[in-house]
C-alpha cells in the first residue's frame, strides 16, 4: 500500500483518486481553495442555480465505468442522466435554422435535407462517415492508452481519409478542418456547423487538423447528457465516491513544490511549509516546477482562449419544446476567427454564441422564472467591457426573441474567473488531444521524467473535456498500479 498525493482536486484528479484507493492505496488530496471539481462549480443567488463550468456531457460511459469499477451503486443511481433531444439547434448567419436529433444519422440527415436543401445531409452523412474512420484509427491510441514513446506516429499521420478535390487542375486532399468545410461539404452553413465544434474547444478551424472530425462524431455517436440539477452534480457524485473510499481531502492547502528526494518524487511541500511524505505525486498537468520535457517528449500546449460566461435570470417562465442548447453562429466567420486567432487578440464583435436553457425545474426559484447561460469563446486573459456583453445579449436574442427585456440580473464570468478557480494561466481552457498536425495538438504524457510523479487533467494526455479528465485519471491509475507496462484497460 502505497501513499499517494494529488495535487488539486479538478475531475481528473477525483477519477485517479477513486480508483488508487480501491487499489488499496493511501490517498491524500490538496486543494487549494475551498471546494473539489476544478472547472466544474456552480453559481446560485436567488434561487437561480447556473453551472460556471461545462454544461453538458459526452461520451457518459467514461464515468459509469469510474463508478462500476469504484463501488456497487452504478452512475445512475447518483445522478439523473437525461439524454438531450434535440442535441442542439443551430441558427445560422442566413437565418436557416435547423435542430439535430441526438444520436441518429437518419434524423440529423432528414433534419438538414429539410433546412438547408436536398443533399445538405447526405453530404453530412458521408463526412460523417469518413469522421468514423477518423475516430477508429485513432480512439484507442490516443484516448484510451499512455501516450506512445513513439507518439511521433500519431502526429505524422493524418487519420481523416484522403477524399481528392480536384483544385486548380491539381488533386489535393484536405488537411484542415475548413478545408474539410469548404471542399467535402461545398455549403457555408454545414461548414459552420463543422468549424463549431473545433472553435467550442478553442481551436482555429484554419489550422486545425482534418482529425478534428472525430468531435462531432463523437456527439453524434454517443450522444449529448445532461445530469439533472447541473454538471456540478457529477462532480459531487465522484467526489463522494472518493470519501467512500477513503480519500482524504485537504481544502485550503496550496502545494507550493513537488519534494525530490534521490532522483524520486518523495511528496509535496505547502506554501505554509508543512511537509506531507509520499510515494507517488499526482500534479495538474500545468502546475509550476514540473520537471522540463526532455528531446523527443511532447512539448506542453501553447496558450489557448478562454471563455466569456453571462448567467442571466429571467422573469417569465421556459417555454415548452425549447431546445436545450442552441448555437447561434457568427454572421461574419472570418472576422471572428481573425479577432481570436489574429495577431492582436481580441474580443469578437459578433461572436458564435451557445444558448442554454435546460428543462430544469431544480435551477430556478419557480415556474415562473427562466435561468439562460450565455457564452462565448474570447482571447485568454481578454478584459471583457459592458459593450462585449451587450453584444453576446444582442446575438442571442436571434435564438432567445425579447431576451433583453426579460432580464433581471445578469453575472459575467470572464477569464480571469477561469484563472481564479483553476489556476490555469489567463483562464485558458485546453482542448483535447487530436492526432496530426505534427503533434501540436497531442498533449504531454502521464508520466514524467522524475519517478514517482505523474500529471493528471486537461493539460497533460488525453487533454480537455468531462470525458477526457476521466480518461486522464483511468491512465495515470493504471500506470500506478500496473507500471509502467501499462496499455489501458481492455
């Protein structure tokens, strides 16, 4: 039985936490503020309840195995997952409107075919297809096993399949996402609702590699949840799981170093100079002192924006059939990709809005009243102004009509919120890892070049995300349990 620290207690953390101390370990968290869950936290006044982190969860079965193989009591029996239907609604710069149905090809083709014109879904369809391919050649190795000592492999080869487009009397093949866009699905409004997903996480659609495809397959594949009374509920289901088990936590404990006693990591210092002796460390994947990436090992992320939140309360009730989600995308496509990505950073005039209004009686103080979260992806570390906030209200009324006129209060939630709660540098948010594009997009591996010492959660492999935490946390246990001959669980 070994003793174990973990640095910070965000959902990769808990998830490593949980299953090292049903291995019989000794597991000891440290939090440095008042509460576990990382990004995942929650914002009440007034009877109104609003998630300040993600909102909705793909990919469930990450966690329904955390809790099988953690105790008798299943996922469900600690949360309420409710499938999301439709999974999202989409309103575009042309005022086309159209709903996708979760998790069925048939209804997302019939749905496009009907709003956007005959053959929009079956273009659909086909990338949809070749997004498969892409999530086959790469799902095993690049979410559900260590990072490779040869991960070189995964950052050389495009697993998007090769469609030729005949240009300028040349055949090329697309290697971006917007080349995806533009050449496979040949209409702007399908191209939006491909470079949305990319852009949700962060990522410049320009640049972005073609295996980008596998995140709305993933969407499409295992469907969009939600967890009733809000994703904070998750996150108090896995962090009661970990007390069950034994793990002790410790809020309010900054860790100022990582101890390094022989060559081997022997524990963690606090910034109030108490000293905690331990076997094994678990650190966020950008905690500071971290030992350096030798040659050949994946270099840490470069900075990545960050998130914009508005939480409003509503005076008047949800009406009924609205969708869960909406997406309400850029009118001007390259000038909001140039304000974030651009050489000067900056908050986007008319920016791609997501809309949520979840059918939640739980998250307002009666029927009478409507909580409606706003956000937007911004520069990291942005210094958002009144009017960038009037704009994000001002975008959303094209999906919420007479939003303004509703609103009783609103809370903005900037980067620097983002920065306060999770430590991360300016509020960034990382995304997943995504194979190609010479590895840019591949995130460091689990272990590191001090023994002993291992990194857990978004900014260390398989990066961003609920799902991807999970992952996080599986690995680093196994590689813990297991050694270093560890592969993933199969």
């Amino acid at each position: 039985m070994a003793g174990i620290a973990v640095i910070g207690a965000g959902m990769g953390a808990l998830t490593a936490a949980a299953r090292l101390a049903v291995a019989g370990h000794r597991v000891t968290v440290y939090e440095r503020t008042r509460t576990y869950g990382g990004a995942v936290r929650r914002f009440e006044r007034d009877g109104f309840v609003f998630d300040t982190g993600p909102t909705l969860l793909p990919l469930p079965a990450v966690y329904r195995d955390l809790f099988v193989k953690t105790g008798k009591e299943p996922l469900e029996s600690c949360v309420e997952l409710v499938q999301v239907d439709p999974s999202a609604r989409h309103v575009f710069a042309d005022g086309a409107e159209v709903s996708l149905p979760n998790a069925s090809r048939a209804g997302v083709v019939s749905a496009l075919d009907e709003a956007l014109g005959a053959r929009a879904g079956q273009r659909w369809g086909d990338f949809l297809v070749r997004a498969r391919e892409a999530w086959d050649r790469t799902r095993r190795p690049l979410l559900e096993e260590p990072l490779w000592p040869n991960w070189s492999v995964l950052a050389d080869r495009e697993p998007y399949p090769a469609v030729p487009h005949r240009r300028l009397l040349r055949t090329r093949q697309a290697a971006t996402l917007a080349e995806v866009g533009a050449w496979e699905l040949r209409d702007p409004r399908l191209a939006a609702l491909l470079e949305g997903h990319a852009l949700a996480y962060g990522l410049d659609p320009r640049v972005t590699p073609a295996s980008a495809a596998v995140l709305p397959y993933m969407e499409h594949a295992f469907g969009t949840w939600y967890v009733r009374g809000g994703m904070r509920e998750l996150a108090r289901a896995v962090y009661e799981r970990c007390t069950a088990r034994r793990v002790e936590f410790v809020f309010g404990a900054e860790v100022a170093r990582i101890r390094d006693e022989d060559g081997r990591a022997a524990g963690v210092e606090l910034a109030d100079g108490t000293v905690a002796e331990a076997d094994f460390v678990l650190a966020p994947g950008g905690f500071p002192g971290l030992p350096a990436r030798g040659d050949g090992e994946v270099a840490p992320q470069r900075a990545l924006p960050s998130r914009l939140t508005v939480l409003l309360a509503l005076r008047g009730p949800r009406p009924q059939g609205v969708a869960h989600r909406t997406v309400v995308h850029a009118p001007d496509r390259e000038a909001e990709l140039e304000s974030l990505f651009g050489p000067t950073p900056s908050v986007p005039a008319g920016p791609t809005v997501t809309v949520l209004r979840p059918d939640d009686a739980r998250l307002a103080p009666d029927g009478d009243h409507e909580p409606v979260t706003l956000s937007a992806v911004v520069p990291a570390g942005a210094q958002v102004s009144d009017a960038s906030v009037d704009a994000l209200l001002a975008v959303a009324e094209r999906a919420v009509p007479g939003l303004r006129e509703r609103v009783l209060w609103r809370e903005v939630r900037t980067p620097a919120d983002i920065a306060r709660e999770t430590g991360a540098a300016d509020g960034s948010v990382p995304a997943p890892a995504l194979a190609a594009a010479g590895g840019r997009l591949l995130h460091p591996a689990n272990s590191t070049g001090l023994p002993g010492l291992f990194t857990v959660g978004g900014w260390s492999h398989p990066g961003g995300g609920l799902p991807h935490a999970g992952m996080s946390g599986t690995l680093v246990s196994g590689l813990i349990v297991e050694g270093p001959e560890f592969r993933g669980s199969r």
